[in-house]
C-alpha cells in the first residue's frame, strides 16, 4: 500500500495536542514532546494518565484478579452452578483484603460476571448449572487499595467441541493482537482495526455494543477502546494511559439481545461468544499488561 503523508500547515493546530499552533509548537522540532500531557489528556479527553505508584496499585490488583481466575478454573467442571463460581471469587476477593467491583455496581447484583456459550457478556450467576462442552466467561475486576484491574478468561468446560475450539483460539488471538498494537503513537482505532480484520478473516463477528475502556481510579474511565475500527482514527496512545482490550467475538452474526434482567447479552443467533480481557498500561516502550497471562 501506498504510504499517504499529510501535510501540517504552519498555521494548523499543532499534531501533538497542544491545541496551540503547529508553528508556535512542534514545527522544526524532531519529536513531538507535549508540554504537559497529564493536563492535556485530562482537558481534552478526560483520560486520568497513571503515575508510577498508580501503576505499582493496578498492578496488585491485577495479580489478585489473575489469582482469582486460576482459582476458578481449580474449580470448573460440569454439575457445578455458575453460582458457585460467584461464592468462590466474592470470598476469595474479600480474603485478599479487596472489594468485588461488580457487586452492586448500577444494580449487578452479583461479584463477577459469568457467561456461557452463547452469553456475550455480563452472565449473573445463578442456578445455571455446567455442561460438559459448555464455554464460560469469567469477568473478574477486584478493587483492591482504591485501585481497580478488569480481567477475564474463557475456560473450557469438561472436553470442549470443534466450534468451542474455534471461537475460544480467536477471541484468545483477537486480544493478543490488539495488545500487540500498543505502542505510544499508535491510536485506539489501530487496536480496533487489528482485532476486526483478524477477527472477520476467520469468519467470525466483533460485538459493537460493548467496549474496552480507561481503568484504574475506577471501574469504566475513559476512553472507549472498541474492537473495530479503522487504522489512524481515534486518540494517541500516550505512556501512562491505562486501559482495557476485551474483544467479545461471536461464531455467527455480531448483533446481540439483552434479556429482561437487563444485564445478561446474548447472541441474536444463539452462536457462540468468547472473550479475553487484559488490563494494559502504555509505557514509552510499547506496553505493560497489568493483568498479565498466556495468550
Ligand atoms: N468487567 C466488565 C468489563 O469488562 C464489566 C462488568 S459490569 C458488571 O467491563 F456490572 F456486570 F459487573
Ligand atoms: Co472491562
Ligand atoms: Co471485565
């Protein structure tokens, strides 16, 4: 492909954020250095950039988020309810002295969110009991010291089939390429980009109604990071910027039915639905996953 280059006139605003003139700021500087790009990315897109000791308390609760997933998956297997899933995470959290940020959070009325097979997301659990060859989402986002980490898994239940294979290998593929796109001076819609392109070429959808976003101070900061896009659109990845990539990826058609609980997403055609989330930091390298594990 041809490599399109636009011109900056010196009378534009300047291409780094300063929102003052691209003559009065960057024009014959070799790198673009913001004055203050907390302040900037707080005025302009009221996105909280994570200092270092922000970034060692997201960390922590990160580790507690992976730890609690693990325990879970010690614990899946078919006749278990996914109600039991919620006991074990809700005393697992407390035990580590963090607080479940789902409970309670806009009336989910429980500690974490569980979603099986055709369930996109936001699962309450309940009575629902699982099948051997079942899928299941576990969304796990525990706040622990004021911080918040959002991380989630999809593990097999008993002997998975050929269809839970497929969609489990490409949400899990979908994430690490999205991830792959961090880097400062990239935008958000290059990590959209990546997960639609490689999603669709396997034949499968990317969900729209639900995105990644900030994280942090709080459960949903922002800005939103969807899982589609196009390549150069949306705001500069900058070191410091903390937020989450969760494609949900569908094996059929990408739209979606809320049932009358107002929280559980379904597929409209009942296809099955996988997703990964990580929580990722923008370093002056590239990334940091703060929930880190195996793609
Ligand atoms: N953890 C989900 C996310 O990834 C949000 C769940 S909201 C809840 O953003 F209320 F259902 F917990
Ligand atoms: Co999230
Ligand atoms: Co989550």
């Amino acid at each position: 492909m041809k490599n399109k280059t636009v011109k900056v006139g010196r009378n534009d605003p300047c291409p780094c954020g300063s929102e003052r003139k691209y003559k009065k700021c960057c024009l014959g500087r070799s790198t673009f250095k913001p004055k203050n790009l907390k302040a900037l990315y707080a005025k302009k897109y009221k996105i909280k950039l994570k200092q270092p000791k922000d970034v060692e308390g997201i960390r922590q609760a990160g580790r507690l988020a992976l730890d609690t997933l693990d325990l879970i998956e010690s614990e899946i297997r078919p006749g278990i309810t996914t109600d039991d899933i919620n006991s074990v995470a809700h005393k697992f959290t407390l035990k580590n002295g963090a607080i479940p940020a789902p409970l309670n959070y806009r009336g989910f009325p429980k500690s974490v969110c569980v979603s099986v097979n055709e369930i996109i997301c936001h699962g309450i659990p309940g009575e629902r009991i699982l099948q051997d060859g079942d899928i299941v989402n576990i969304d796990v986002t525990p706040i622990l010291n004021g911080y918040y980490a959002d991380a989630s898994k999809t593990f097999f239940v008993g002997k998975p089939g050929s269809e839970a294979q497929k969609i489990v290998r490409v949400a899990r593929n979908s994430l690490s390429r999205g991830i792959s796109m961090v880097n400062p001076g990239n935008t958000i819609g290059d990590i959209g980009w990546v997960i639609q392109k490689y999603a669709e070429s396997k034949g499968c959808s990317v969900v729209r109604e639900f995105v990644g976003h900030g994280v942090g101070f709080d459960f949903h900061e922002p800005p939103q990071v969807p899982h589609f896009g196009r390549k150069g659109e949306g705001i500069k990845l900058v070191p410091g910027m903390v937020f989450t990539i969760e494609p949900m990826v569908n094996l059929g058609e990408k739209d979606l039915v809320i049932l009358d609980d107002q929280w559980t997403a379904i597929t409209k055609d009942r296809s099955l639905s996988a997703q990964f989330e990580q929580t990722i930091l923008v370093t002056e390298q590239g990334f940091e996953s703060l929930t880190p594990y195996d793609l």
